[in-house]
C-alpha cells in the first residue's frame, strides 16, 4: 500500500498524485492539514525519507515558521511538536511505501519508489 501526505492546494502534491495514478496506483491519501500527524508519525517520517533533522522536512518559508523563531532551533522536541502543532510546516508531498519514503520535490521522485 502506497500512502500520499497530501494538500490539493499544491502544485507539486496534485503532479505527485497525478504520477502514481498515471501508473494506476490509487494511493492512500492523508490530508494532513486536516489531521496532523503526531510527534511519533513524523519522527517515523524522518527516519523513512533518511532524514536526520527536523528542520530538513520543514517549510522555511511559511510565516509559522518565522513567527515560531524556528530558525535557529536545533532541539528536535520542539521542532517536531511545531511541525504536530502547524502542519503547513512540514514539506509536501511524502509518499511512503512500507518503510520507505520519498519527498515530491520534484514530483518524479516518486518514480524511485514504485
């Protein structure tokens, strides 16, 4: 089963959907701004896409971001609490495949997954 984090308000979230249903997968679709993934999801999420940061899946340029004073924190805690808390912060899309994960940006990175 193939999930998408998606926002139909993205461009590179809606390509990203286009691709996997252009290969006929009908993913499972969260629209995590309606329901947020928890602190624990998105540790599972940075582990997945191999992140090491929190900062690495955040939207920097979101006014949350600057509002919140984020760009200078390093403790993981608090970063991942905020993205729980805003999740316009976190980057769009990820699709996952098990225990993997890639991150739409560009839309074709998608293909390295399926």
């Amino acid at each position: 089963m193939i999930k998408i984090y998606h926002n139909p308000r993205c461009s590179k979230s809606r390509q990203t959907l286009q691709i996997l249903r252009d290969k006929g997968i009908e993913p499972d679709i969260i629209l995590y701004l309606d329901n947020p993934p928890n602190v624990s999801e998105i540790e599972d999420l940075l582990s997945w896409l191999g992140m090491e940061s929190p900062q690495s899946l955040m939207r920097k340029g979101e006014a949350v971001y600057k509002e919140l004073g984020l760009k200078n924190e390093t403790r993981a805690k608090i970063l991942l609490e905020a993205m729980s808390q805003n999740p316009k912060l976190i980057e769009r899309p990820i699709v996952i495949k098990g225990n993997t994960a890639v991150l739409g940006r560009p839309p074709e990175n998608v293909l390295n997954l399926i």
